[in-house]
C-alpha cells in the first residue's frame, strides 16, 4: 500500500520518506552545521538533544528552534514527513 496526502489544491500527493525530506530540506543546514545545526552523524552534537525522544524532536522541528524557522527548510512537508525526517536523522547518531 501506500500514503497519499491531500494537498491544499485538493489534489493528492504521496508521502515523502524521511530521507528524502532530509535531502530536500534538512541536509542543506545538517549536514555542514549551518547557524549551529548538528551535523547529521555527529553524536557528540546530537546527545543532548535525543533526551526528549523523536517526539520531543519533532516538536521542536514543528515550531522552530534557534536558527531553524517552524518546521525548517520543508515548510510543504506534512507533520508525518517531519517525523520521518527527524527518525532518518537520529539513526545517523545511534
């Protein structure tokens, strides 16, 4: 099976992977450290923030923290992509 999103247009599109959000969006800060981003795989940078879990993560990816605005690069991507994005970026560190 697959997902499909409804998009505002009230056409339909399928789901994104979380890799492919994180290449579309988040790689282009995450993966140089861009305004104090943590570098994908860096576990060092990542520890601290792992702490409030994927859920914790997703809400600040969702409302924007220090540099990032509200839900990043990927201000199309729907809750669910964000997840997966956010879930991609966390298996680099562990």
């Amino acid at each position: 099976g697959s997902v499909v999103l409804a998009s505002a247009g009230g056409g339909a599109r399928a789901l994104q992977s979380g890799e492919a959000v994180y290449k579309l969006a988040c790689g282009a800060c995450h993966t140089a450290g861009v305004a104090g981003a943590p570098k994908t795989g860096d576990t060092a940078a990542w520890e601290p923030r792992l702490a409030p879990g994927i859920d914790g993560l997703t809400q600040s990816v969702l409302k924007g923290k220090g540099a990032m605005p509200p839900r990043g690069a990927a201000a199309n991507a729907s809750d669910a992509e964000i997840r997966a994005a956010v879930e991609f970026m966390v298996a680099k560190v562990k």
